[in-house]
C-alpha cells in the first residue's frame, strides 16, 4: 500500500485535536529509546487533550535478541505497554507487513487493529523457540485454542492475515487505508477517559472472573452509567 504515512498523518489531522501517532519498527532490538518513545506519547495524551492515538506498526526481528537485553529492561517496556493499553483515549494501531517484536507487542495494546492484505503476525523467535514475552499472553488471552495462534507460540509460524481477521486479532483487513480509518475514527468516538478505562477493565477481567467476583465490579459501573445518563455532573 502507497504512502501510509501520508494517510495516517491525513487522518490525524482530521481527528480534531491532532492524534499523536506513534511508529513502532519491529525490526529494532528494543531498547531504552523504543520504552521512551512510547512514555512520551502516553505523557502527551494522559491529559485529556488529545483525541486518539495512531500507532503504526511494521517489520519484525531478522537476528538474535540483543547481547545486552535485560529482564529489567524488558520489564520497563512491558510497562510502557501497559500505559498505552490503558490510555483515556481510544488507541488505533494500522499494521503493515511482517509484525513482530517491538510491532507486535505495539499492535496487541491497541484497541482497534487495522490490517493491510499484507500483514502478518510473526512471535519472535530466539534459539529456536518463541521468545516467552506478553504478546504470548495477548495472543492466548482469548484464542489459546485457535489452531493459527497455537502454531504461532509454540513454533513461530505467522498468523496471516485472513487468520488474524478470523481470530479477531485485527479488527479491520483492508485496501483503502483512509476509508478504514474513518471507519475507526467513527467506531471508537463514543467513549474516552474513566468510562473507556472502566469498559476496558471489565474486558480484560472476563476471562479469568468468576461470575461472582464479576457480579459487582459490573452493577458498580451500571449504576455509574444509570447515574451519568440521569444527570451527567452526578456521575462526574
């Protein structure tokens, strides 16, 4: 696909207040730049000013893991992560090519994934076995009996894109960047700051909540959204 930059810095400007977009290159080792680039991104939108953020993900690792890679450095990025997951603000990531590594990480922290038909998630793998970091988790999260993503953790074989699609890993395979991004922009409009973190919460709990350990996290946000919808300054 031509000039995806180009779309995802059109598409930015349209967003009203200017979206940060946020570029990952999977085929850089991770380092302490690559957990700063993410922190100052989420630094720039923690304050309610921004309206979404983009983040463009591509490339995969060719070599080894760094000499020099750290667990504790590998924690500061999984961290960084974190933060952008649970962003006041919707995130859209839009994936080109081979993803994995840094890309693929990125691209799992987002809430609305946007493929080109060349996409295709790739698990790192180092010494001839995957590299045991949270995009495992995120892939096995809801789909740890789906053939594409068990083929994918245990021996490194790429989730194509159709695959991803099917397995919901994307949300949108597209052609027409511009035309899929609107559609995002209008998808993901409706909510944003506390009660997208509390929704997101919710998300991530249910595979692993009880019903009755559910049950009153889940009536605690009704009654927020009974309250907000009768009288918005009571809810706020």
């Amino acid at each position: 696909m031509k000039d995806i930059p180009g779309a995802i810095a059109t598409a930015a400007a349209q967003f009203g207040t200017e979206a940060p977009v946020l570029r990952i290159d999977g085929r850089h080792p991770l380092s302490v730049s690559s957990i700063d680039r993410v922190n100052a991104v989420c630094d720039s939108v923690e304050d309610g000013t921004r309206a979404r953020v983009i983040v463009q993900v591509s490339g995969f690792p060719e070599g080894a893991l760094a000499k020099d890679l750290t667990v504790s450095t590998v924690s500061k990025w999984e961290r960084a992560l974190r933060r952008l997951e649970r962003l006041p603000v919707p995130t859209i990531a839009v994936a080109e090519g081979a993803c994995g590594g840094l890309a693929l990480d990125a691209l799992l922290s987002t809430d609305y994934r946007i493929a080109t038909g060349s996409t295709s998630l790739v698990v790192t793998v180092d010494n001839g076995v995957a590299w045991p970091g949270m995009a495992l988790y995120r892939l096995a999260r809801s789909h740890a009996g789906a053939a594409a993503v068990r083929r994918a953790v245990l021996f490194g074989v790429p989730v194509s894109a159709p695959d991803a699609l099917a397995l919901q890993l994307v949300d949108a395979l597209t052609d027409d960047l511009p035309g899929a991004l609107a559609t995002a922009v209008e998808r993901t409009g409706s909510v944003r700051g506390s009660e997208l973190a509390i929704r997101r919460q919710l998300l991530f709990d249910a595979p692993t909540t009880s019903f009755e350990e559910a049950v009153g996290a889940h009536l605690a946000a009704c009654d927020r959204a009974l309250r907000q919808a009768a009288s918005p300054e009571a809810a706020a």
